[in-house]
C-alpha cells in the first residue's frame, strides 16, 4: 500500500492509503508507533474522496472530543450513548457542527 496523503491529528497520523484495489483507505495510526499500518477508518472509491474524508476526520474527531466521545474500532463512543459509526458520517460529509447537534440530540433520548 502507498501512502497518498497524510497529516496530524490529535497525537495521531491520518493516512489515506491506495490499496492493491486501487481504492483508498482512511487510517489513523498512533505517532507512538510509527511501524504499524494504523487502523482503516473508511474505504473510498477516489483519492479526492480520500483526502476530503481524512481531512474531515480530523475536525469530526475534535468535535466528538469536545462533547465526550473518543474513537474505538471505528465509532465515536461515549457511555451510556449511541455509538456513532466514522465511516458512515465520513461517506455522509457530515460536518463538525451536524456532529454536534447529532450527539445533543442522543442526550436528550
């Protein structure tokens, strides 16, 4: 897999990789561990999707941490909520401040 495109995100690497496919996956690795090959977030069609998807990332990850949730396998979690599947809101281009009122809306359930 070749790195196409990378940058820094709350003690992490994002990474958007091409696959054999000739798709391209959104990871996100520790910067602690800089061999390993991170933990696909999503898989997209386009390297311009990729990248978009990976970048948004960055800000929905800020956006969840401001409210509570951290990311586990894939989904922003929080006791006692909803979890909230990264991929789906990557493919939706949901943007931070949707985020917000999606996680608002769960705490009044």
């Amino acid at each position: 897999m070749t790195v196409k495109h990378s940058i820094p995100c709350e003690g992490s690497e994002v990474s958007v990789r091409e696959t054999d496919k000739q798709t391209y996956q959104v990871t996100i690795q520790a910067q602690v561990n800089p061999l390993g090959k991170g933990n696909v977030l999503e898989t997209f069609p386009s390297l311009e999707e990729a990248i978009q998807a990976a970048e948004l990332f960055c800000k929905l990850h800020a956006a969840a941490k401001l409210k509570g949730y951290h990311l586990e396998e894939g989904h922003f979690v929080k006791p006692d909520r909803p979890r909230l599947h990264v991929g789906l809101l990557l493919y939706k281009k949901t943007m931070p401040e949707e985020l917000v009122l999606i996680i608002e809306e769960a705490a009044r359930r």
